[in-house]
C-alpha cells in the first residue's frame, strides 16, 4: 500500500465541462473550499472581447479571492487529457482532483437516432470522460492519492425512453467508476459517480417553473461534490444520486432466489422467468464487484448444477 502524506499548500482540482450550470457550480465550491481550479470548458460561445464561458467563471472565482486558470480543451480531442493534467502541474505542481462533469445530451428514440449520432453522444460522455481520468489517473497513482468523480445519470442506472444513448453512455460510467474504485483503493486514490438532479441548460424544457428552477440549483449538488473530492474523504465506489441539497446511494443488487433455466428445466423458460421468485422483492444483496457476485451466485447452487 502507498501511504500519502498530505503536502503543504492548497490541493488543485481539474472540473471538465464548468463553463455553465452543474459544473460552474462545481468549480466555484471547490475554489470556496480552498482548492484551486482548471477550469475547463470547449469555446463554443464567445464574448466580443473573446473571452469564452470558462473565462468568465475563472473571473468570478477570482473576484471572490480564489484561485483558476481557464481551460479550453474539447474533451473529445486527441491529448485533451495530457494537456490538462500538464497545465495544473505547470500552473501549480500538483493534480488532487477530478471532476468529470462534460457532456451532451440527447432526445431521440432509438429507431431515430442515426449510428453516428449515437457514436457521437457516446464518445463525449464516457470516452471523453475516460480520456480525461486516464490521464489524471496515471499522475494520481504514482502520487499515492487522488480523488475522482465521474457523471453518471438516473438514465444510466434505470433507462429512459429517448435516451438510448445517453443512457449507454451513462451506465458504461458507472462500470468504469466501480472498477477505477477497485483498483486505486490501495494508493487512496478513490472514485464514485454521482447523478445530479439540476436546473441546467440540458434540463430546462422540463423544469419551467422559477420557484422550482431555484430549488433545483447545481448550487445544492456543489457540497457533495466538495465533500467527495475532500482529502478526508473516505468515500470510494459509490453511486450517489443528489439533488436539493439531498442524497442518497444507489447500488446494483440481485435477488436472493435462483431459478433453475437450464435444458432440463420442468417449465417453459419463458414462465420461469416471470414466475414470483424471479422478480427482485423482499431480500436483495448487494455486491462490491463482479467477482462477488458471481461467487455468490454459484454459493446457491448446490452440487449438480441442474439443480436449483
């Protein structure tokens, strides 16, 4: 195991996509909270002095006595990651924290949306934010501590009708998240995703009322993003949806009853499969990885593996 020891002077966090909504809010409470930030955000609308949405964040978090440097690599593009990464180190000679918060949304059923949009949608999301962490990751290792968070979604975990993509590309963050939690464990290097419920540029069609939009400010998912990141945080492998101010973990579980299916089965496999004990009711388990699960399952079968 590496032990870190804590170094001297304020911790660096990169926060990816934190030109507006959930991740200006993100990059603005960690620079509260003492950390400095890169501020990263795509140029995709600009000012008539030039200047882009991450500008204008690292001019707010700066008139409030913290400290950021605007960022504006598109996740997507070959290197994004590295070049991140070396300008936190060239700025401030340390990386501590990641927060995945770039993305692209979607509203198009599946028999609708063309191959190369759902490609599109998919590369931003998870391969976007894969390119960013593997890069931090790589630092945060050999460091001996790091803190990561990834951007899943409510999508992710349960689907949702019209995102198909999205909702993909959400439940691969999830994948990734647990497996990243696994393996940097040992070096304090933790990893959780969180499912921001928000008013935001990709919500706001569905959240039209004022009162409602002030209620469901990215400012009240901020704490928790701070909380997580936190070098005291003990926190690793976790799904948390948060909203309000609100929060709760969300896990993968599997019901505690198996179903024989096999060729000798007495019944239709297709019966079996809505028969009662099928369904996830009553007791459920929960699991840290894979490997757990499948133990677990095959701790149910007794002996002849035709038999339930």
């Amino acid at each position: 195991m590496v032990k870190h020891e804590s170094r001297p002077g304020p911790r660096v966090a990169i926060v990816t996509g934190a030109g507006t909504g959930l991740g200006r809010a993100y990059a603005r409470r960690l620079a509260a909270d003492g950390l400095r930030v890169v501020v990263n955000n795509r140029r995709r609308e600009i000012d008539a002095a030039g200047r882009g949405s991450a500008d204008h964040v690292v001019d707010e978090i700066r008139a409030a006595g913290g400290e950021a440097v605007a960022n504006y690599e598109d996740v997507c593009a070959a290197g994004a990651g590295e070049r991140m990464v070396e300008q936190a180190l060239a700025t401030w000679g340390r990386l501590d924290a990641l927060v995945n918060n770039a993305g692209v949304d979607q509203h198009a059923a599946f028999h609708k949306i063309d191959l190369e949009t759902f490609r599109h949608i998919f590369d931003v999301n998870f391969l976007g934010t894969l390119q960013v962490t593997h890069a931090a990751w790589q630092h945060m290792r050999a460091a001996g501590h790091g803190r990561v968070l990834v951007s899943t979604s409510s999508a992710g975990l349960h689907g949702l009708h019209g995102l198909s993509a999205y909702a993909a590309s959400k439940a691969a963050l999830i994948g990734l998240a647990r497996t990243l939690a696994a393996e940097g464990a040992s070096r304090d290097l933790f990893c959780n995703a969180i499912a921001p419920y928000a008013a935001t540029r990709m919500t706001e069609a569905g959240i039209t009322d004022a009162a409602e939009r002030t209620a469901m400010s990215p400012d009240y998912v901020a704490p928790l993003v701070s909380a997580l990141v936190s070098e005291r945080s003990r926190v690793n492998g976790q799904v948390i949806v948060a909203g309000r101010g609100w929060a709760r973990r969300t896990a993968t579980v599997e019901a505690d009853t198996l179903v024989y299916v096999g060729p000798e089965a007495a019944a239709d496999a297709s019966a079996q499969l809505q028969a009662e004990p099928w369904r996830i009711a009553g007791v459920c388990r929960e699991f840290r990885d894979g490997r757990e699960s499948y133990e677990d399952f095959f701790s149910h079968v007794v002996g002849d593996l035709r038999q339930p």
